[in-house]
C-alpha cells in the first residue's frame, strides 16, 4: 500500500506516493530522479548513501522514506556544481581525494557535516568522522589532506 | 593536473549503472541456490509468476528453448571439459549459484517473487577447501571427471633436482594466501534493452571489458556481435571483480529478448559478497635450495589452488597460471620447478582481483628469502640483493619464458634504503627491543608483470589496444580508448597524453571509453595494461596524425613543428583545410585528420621452446614497511611505509601516487582485517559489510611514493602500475609481522594477520601474556 509523503528536499517542497518500505535512499533516486545518492550496502554499513536530515547526517538506506515526512533533505545535487565546486568538492579535486567517485557524494556530505560543527579539525578528528564513509580506491590520504585543507582554507571564524 | 572527471563525480552527476533509468524499465531478481551442493528435485513457480507486477519466472528449461546457450571455459585437455548453463540445471554447485530469474515492475516486487518461488532440493554433501576436495572419497562436483582436480599441470627448468640435491641449504616451508574478494563499492549490474525491429540488443554493464562482453553476450544469446552493443558507464570500482563475463549479465540480455522489457539487475551487498567472483586462495609447498651467501639456487613450489565452482567464462584458473610463471619474480634464481594443482570446490568462483596471481608468487619467494636471511643470521635486504637481477642483460629471460625489461634494481634498493631510512629503522627497533617492545620491518622488492595475456589459454584476452584520435574542424581533439576506467582517472591521462603527442593543451581534449559502438574492438582494463596499452594506441595514433599535419601545415607554408607546442592559428589552418579543403592537402595526404590505431608492443609471442613472455612489459616496485606489534592483543600497528617505483613514463604523478595509495589500503585490507570465509557445511559466513570489513579512514596511514622511471621500449615508455601495491603488500606485511615478533620464535606462514590469527602464533610459540592485556584482547575480539 503507498502512502503520500510530503517533505523538503534541497530547499523546494516535494512529495511522492510510496510503500512503507521505500528506502528514503530509494525514494530519492526512483521518485525524485536524484541519483546523486549512491547504494553502496544498503546494510548501513558503507556511508555511500549518507544525506543531510534536517541538518543532520544520516544514512538514507536506514531510513524510510515516510520517516523523512515533513523534514528536511539535503543531498548532493544541493551542493555545488561542475561549474561552480563547493569548497569542499573543490578541495577533494585539489587533493585527489576520489577515484570512482562512488562514495564521493557521501563523503562530501560528511565532511561538511563535519565542518560545521568543527572550525578546525585535526587529522584525527577527520579521519574519525570520515571513518563511516568506506572507500575502496583512495586509501583515505588524498581524502583525509582534502578535508584538512578545506577548513583550512574557510579560515577562522567559521 | 586535477582529474577531468571529478566536476561530475563531485556533485553527483556521474551516471553509474544504475544511473540509466528508462520509460518502463523492469528489474530483475534472482533465486539462488541457498546450498553448497544439492539437486534440484522441481521448482514451483506458481505462485511467483501471479504476483502482481511479475513479467516472467525463467529456469534454465525457459532459457534453452528461448535460443540460450551455455558458456564454457573454452579449454582444451588437460583442462577437465566443463560447460554451463545461464541457469543451474539439474544440481547446484556452490551457495549463490542463480536457479531461477524473476522480471518484475519494481525490484521490491522481484524479490517478493523470489520468496515465493519453491525450490526442492535434495541436499549432496559439501565439498569445501582444497583438502577436502582431494580426499579418497571425496563427493564429486562433476563426477564424470572422476576427480575434483580440475587440471595438474606441471613444468621445470632442467637442473631443478640436482640443484636441490647439491644446494648447502635446503628450507621446505608451506605459505597460505587466504581467500578475500575485490569489493569495489558499486556492485556488479547491467540493464539490457532489445529493439525487435533492429534486432538489436543494447546492454549498459558495469563491466571492466565492454568488447569481450560483448562477444560473450552474443555468444550466449545467440546473436551475430554486429547486433550487440555493450556499454560501460561511470564505474564505481572494479578491481578485477568486473572482469569475468558474467552468467547474469548473458541473463539480462537474453531476459530483454525473452521479455521485450528493458530491464535492470543491479546486484545488491550479500549477492556481491557471496555469488560474484572471490580471489586468492592457494597454498604453497616450496622447497629452496641456497649457498652460504644467501643466493637461491634452486626454487620448487607446488601450488595447491581453489578455483570454487569453476563457472567462470574465462576460467578461475588464469591467476594460478600466472602463479606459477611469476615464481622468480625479480630475481636470478637459477632453476624452477612447479606443479600447480587445482581443485573444484562447492563455494563461489574465484577469479580475478588486483594482482591476479601474483601476490601468492610473491609472497612465496619473499618469505623464502626472509627465512634464508633468518637461518643464516644476515639482514633480509643482503639476501635480496644477492638474488636480485643483475644491471644487464635485458631482457632478463626467466624460467617460465617472461622477458623481464626492467630497470636497475639494486639502484631502487639504494634509493629504498636511503629514503625509507632503512637503518634508522633497524636501530629504533633494537632500542624498542631492548625496552620490550616488539617493532618490525618487511621488505618486498617486486618487479611485476603488465599488459598480460594468456594466449591460447584465457580465450579472447587479446594483447592489443585500439584508439581513434580525431581533431575536429574546430582544433579540438576527441580519443576513443578500448581501456574502460573503473575511477583511475583514464580521461585525465589519456587526454594528456593526446595532448603532449600533438602540441595541445589537455582541455582541447575529450576521452571516451566503454562503448563497443565507438571502436571496432578493445580489451578493457584489467592486468595494470590500461596506460602501456590504450596510452600506447593513443600516442601512435596521435604521432601519426601529427605527420600528417606536419605535412598539410609545409603545403600551406606555415610552420609545425614534430614536438611541443603547436600554434593555435597554425593548426586550426590545418585542420579546417583538412576536412573542408581537400583541394589544398598535398598530393598522397590522406584527407581528414583521423586516425584508427590498432597497437601491439608485440613482445608476447610464444617462442620456438613452447614458453612465452606473457607480459607486455614489467614495473618494479621496492616497498618497506615498518610495523608495532601487540603480541598480547595481536594488534598490528604501521608505522611506516615506502615505495620506490617505477612505472616507467610517469603521466600524471598524483594519479599513480593514488593508485599507489589505494593498493596500499587494500594490500592493508587483505592481510589485517579481511577474509571471506565459509562454515564446514559451505555456507558463507560473509554476507555484509559488518562480517567483511574492509579498512576505514581509521585504519590507512600514507604510503610515501618516490619514483625513479625506466622508460620502457613500448610506445610511450609506459609500464603500468595499478597492482603493484597489492602484490607487494601481504608479503611485506608478512614479513615486518613476523620480524617484530621473531624475539618470540613466531613464525607466520599464511596471509592472515588479523588479531587472533597473530594470538594463535604467539601461542604456538609458548609465550605468554600478562593476563591484563588478554582480558583488553578478549573484549577486542567481541567488538569485532
């Protein structure tokens, strides 16, 4: 039986029909076409499928996609784009901090969830918070170098 | 230079697999075998095909009448026969084997149907690890080979016995490498599509070889290639696990045919985990022989190999072939013998990943030189340099035929030395010593074989690569590659290479690869072949274009020069005049300016001896590690690690670094935390993230990179270096592990370094902890 949700995704209002057992992560790719969200388990384990809950990081396979009623969703096609990088995204490119690209939209959620709640973090703080986002290509370097730059470069006052 | 093809990747915009949605797309499910070896007594597909939204519930049965045909391994003697269907006919040979497809609205409904499909088994005893497999009596997978030895194959250089017999020394050791599966983050999927009125089948495959695909398809099929066309999208990773030519992709496209319905299979995690492709497992007898000064006279190995069940379209068998012809790697060891003997077993096939077959020859004959420099009390880097290659000559032809074109060794040892501060190392570990603490180093000294082929054995791994350069009227470039990117960057390197060849910048140019409509053929990526191949076709493509502007630029009287930069005006005068001018162009000058290459190094022929050279060209990689060990919690700690390689041409430094970072995480993976493993009754006991753990940000310091190239003969002076770090890793890994805690007497002799593989070890030797540290170990174990 589908039931109709109502929520806010990347800013403008959306609602689709679903099952109760739509994946918010399904939801989002086969509904609203945003395909920028990735299934990498669907186990909750990988982080690929990580987005911004009112705010918050989560994962979207975890949840479903009635639960995100009335909240807010912030996915990767709210962020930057080709022609204008987020500093992040500009600093992932910087530091080749991606190869396949598949966990990518994840980790640059990440680490601006990161960011904002911490001006200056240290390696190990990224490395903590990176720590749910596998990535099978990089080993983590480029990634870890591109996050520290990123709040680098944002500068104090945050 | 920064990737071009990050701005998408960054913000979403890459198009993976399952990125293709259409109007009307279906999805497809799959029942499959939920035991190790059983036959199918009937399958009840009632009520699984009155589910609202199902399209079709196909068996084997459905498949052969709608036109099907099985794969083979495509084998002669002495390989056992061995041909399958799409589906498992009759009996069901390992868990996840695919027994019945469903075709629904939405996956959500396929797997529904899948939970209503009644499959009877009759349940035949397992059939799990090599041992059991070769047993008097063992239950036979296919009892017609009267064995579960699917081939014995064996091959020796003259003087193996009576150099054992004279050698000073003699070491008779046995070395496990552990069963681990590829894993790229994006599992394995295609989408098939049939137009009836063309009769023509499209297939969207994540998929590392879209040309053999593509053959394999039609062959399966039964379709003429000509009506197959094979994409590969953005891939999120391959590694290898992309790379055999799938029973379920063949099953989407002949479910497209049977169905008419575009339609998806997109695997999910525990299909990934458990009925896609494992690698590694083998174990090694080796018997050495060696003098007083460490060098190794003689070399025997015999290789026990688990191929799993077998289904493979080019058959598991290719990295136990490569196994044994890469037994000497980067050293003079006079004379070689092995046997290789693999065995049919009721778990998932195991074929390619990363490496593919070296990593276990690798770890062998670094263990055998680590323990010559343990029995003769001398440091393990002067057992090295006393078998490494000598400077001349080259090529160096080893005992398995391989001309071996590298560069010097012993001067990248130097360089290892100096950089890694291999003596500093030495000295902190006996002050760590002599403080109680239990510090470590390995050494790896890799030369590895790239751009690979197993002529007349792995079928359709030809050992070419086609580009088409074009340079359009507007003086912008286009390259059509056979290489497929699964996340290396081949945009990026190929357009630079375009770019260096014919004088322009890299932003002029644009790359495409996977898609059989864009080149007559291709052999993918796979076998670190992408940049000496595909490079080499790109650069000889854009060579000869760039004589032939040379040539339209003299006629029109200006100037091109044959390297570096060329004048912006200049070559848009040429190629304007080129396609639209042909009055202009000198006599005999062909008009246009594209150009199909079709490019061999043809160094991989077989030689009037019946041996063959089966790599394209070598890289060598000296890597050292230094490592902490808790011998109470079995903890590994990296300190440190280096590489000196040599990639030959490097293109693009920060893209080999990162390939040299990624395999490093993985060569991580693989010895500490990684394994796929099987209960007794053959049911896999990985099935998630969560019970296979591949290495976090947590748990992957830097590798420091230095390079010192050798230009090879190839075109480009290219030499690939994808694999490298993987192959060296587990052996130095190994090696630093068993170093830190040789005060103890351990002595380690498999792959695993995980915690309790590391306890048991330390155990074995009598040695034992304060019990403190072991109540922290036992609380370790249960987190994990």
């Amino acid at each position: 039986m589908s039931r109709p949700v109502r929520l806010t995704v990347n800013g403008a209002p959306a609602s689709f029909d679903v099952e109760d057992r739509t994946t918010l992560l399904d939801a989002l790719r086969d509904e609203l076409g945003l395909t920028g969200t990735h299934a990498g388990c669907e186990q909750g384990a990988c982080g690929a499928c990580s987005v911004l809950l009112d705010g918050e990081i989560v994962r979207s396979c975890l949840l479903l996609a009635v639960q995100a009623g009335g909240r807010t969703v912030t996915t990767i096609e709210a962020v930057g784009s080709p022609g204008r990088l987020h500093p992040v995204q500009e600093a992932l490119r910087r530091h080749h901090g991606l190869q396949c690209g598949y966990c990518t939209p994840g980790v640059v959620l990440t680490a601006i969830d990161l960011l904002e709640r911490v001006a200056d973090p240290d390696e190990e703080e990224v490395r903590e918070a990176l720590a749910g986002n596998l990535c099978r290509c990089t080993g983590y370097a480029g990634l870890v170098d591109a996050v520290l730059a990123a709040a680098r470069d944002a500068g104090p006052g945050r | 230079m920064p990737r071009t093809e990050d701005a998408r990747l960054l913000t979403g915009l890459g198009r993976y697999l399952a990125d293709h949605d259409v109007a009307g797309l279906h999805h497809v499910a799959f029942a499959r075998s939920t035991l190790a070896h059983a036959d199918i007594a009937g399958i009840d597909v009632a009520a699984a095909a009155t589910l609202d939204g199902v399209v079709a519930v196909v068996t084997a049965a459905d498949l052969r009448a709608a036109g099907a045909r099985p794969l083979s391994h495509r084998l002669a003697p002495p390989y056992q026969p061995l041909s399958w269907e799409l589906l498992a006919v009759d009996r069901v040979r390992h868990v996840g084997e695919p027994v019945v497809a469903v075709v629904a609205a939405s996956r959500a409904v396929a797997e529904d149907a899948v939970e209503l499909l009644d499959i009877d088994y009759r349940e035949l005893p397992p059939v799990v690890g090599p041992a059991a497999a070769m047993a008097p009596g063992a239950p036979l997978l296919y009892p017609e080979w009267g064995t579960n030895e699917f081939v014995h194959l064996e091959g020796s250089t003259a003087g193996v016995e009576e150099a054992l017999a004279a050698a000073p020394h003699r070491l008779q050791e046995s070395f496990e490498s552990h069963r681990v599966i590829g894993l790229p983050l994006e599992a394995h999927g295609a989408q098939g599509s049939w137009d009836p009125a063309r009769g023509q089948l499209t297939l969207i495959s994540s998929a590392q070889q879209p040309h053999q695909l593509r053959s394999v398809v039609a062959e399966a099929c039964g379709l003429r290639e000509a009506a197959v066309r094979v994409i590969s999208p953005d891939m999120g990773g391959g590694f290898g696990n992309k790379q055999h030519f799938t029973r379920e992709e063949c099953l989407v496209g002949m479910l497209a045919i049977m169905t008419g319905r575009p339609l998806r299979w997109s695997a999910d995690r525990t299909e990934a985990l458990t009925a896609s492709v494992h690698s590694r497992p083998q174990v090694h007898h080796v018997d050495a022989g060696f003098d007083d000064r460490g060098r190794v006279v003689a070399l025997r190995v015999a290789v026990t190999s688990d191929l799993g069940h077998p289904v493979l379209y080019f058959s598991g068998i290719g990295p136990s072939l490569v196994t044994v012809g890469a037994l000497s790697g980067g050293y003079a060891f006079p004379e070689v013998g092995w046997s290789l003997s693999a065995v049919a077993t009721t778990t998932c096939p195991v074929g390619a990943y990363r490496g593919f077959g070296q990593p276990q020859a690798h770890l062998s004959t670094e263990r055998v030189l680590d323990r010559i420099a343990q029995r003769l009390g001398v440091d393990p880097l002067d057992v090295r340099r006393a078998n490494l290659l000598p400077a001349e000559p080259r090529p160096w032809r080893t005992y398995s035929g391989g001309l071996v074109d590298c560069g010097d060794l012993h001067a990248m040892v130097d360089t290892l030395v100096a950089e890694f501060g291999y003596h500093e190392w030495r000295h902190r570990q006996a002050e760590a010593r002599s403080a109680g603490r239990h510090l470590g180093v390995g050494l790896s000294t890799l030369v590895q074989g790239t751009a690979p082929n197993q002529h007349d054995t792995a079928a359709r791994f030809g050992s070419l690569e086609t580009a088409m350069v074009t340079v359009l009227p507007d003086a912008t470039v286009t390259v059509a590659v056979g290489t497929k990117s699964q996340g290396q960057g081949h945009e990026t390197v190929f357009a630079q290479i375009a770019a260096d060849a014919l004088g322009v910048g890299p932003e002029a140019v644009t790359v495409a690869d996977g898609d059989t409509g864009r080149l007559p053929y291709g052999q993918g990526t796979w076998g670190s072949r992408s940049t000496v191949m595909g490079g080499g076709a790109v650069v000889t493509a854009c060579r000869r274009l760039r004589a032939r502007m040379a040539a339209i630029a003299a006629h029109l009287g200006l100037t091109l020069p044959e390297e570096g930069p060329v004048d912006a005006d200049v070559l848009a005068a040429v190629a304007a005049t080129a396609w639209w001018v042909q009055h202009r162009l000198p006599p005999g000058v062909e008009p246009g300016l594209s150009t199909t290459v079709t490019y061999t190094p043809g160094r991989t022929n077989p030689s009037a001896d019946g041996l063959q050279n089966h790599d394209e060209t070598y890289s060598s990689h000296m890597t050292a590690v230094a490592v902490e060990v808790d011998p109470a919690t079995g903890s590994v700690t990296v300190l440190d690690a280096l590489c000196v390689s040599d990639c030959g041409v490097v293109v693009n430094p920060t893209l080999v670094e990162g390939q040299h970072q990624g395999a490093f995480a993985q060569g991580l993976g693989n010895v500490l935390w990684e394994e796929v493993r099987y209960s007794p009754d053959g049911q896999p006991l990985c099935a998630t993230l969560l019970d296979y753990t591949i290495p976090s940000s947590l748990d992957v310091p830097r590798l420091r990179v230095v390079h010192q190239p050798t230009p090879s003969a190839t075109a480009g002076g290219f030499r690939g270096v994808g694999e490298a770090g993987l192959i060296a890793l587990p052996a130095a890994m190994v090696g630093a592990v068993e170093d830190a805690l040789s005060p103890l007497g351990v002595r380690l002799n498999s792959t695993r370094l995980h915690p309790p593989a590391i306890r048991a070890a330390v155990r074995a030797t009598g040695w034992r902890p304060d019990p403190a540290a072991w109540a922290a170990a036992g609380l370790e174990d249960r987190r994990r």
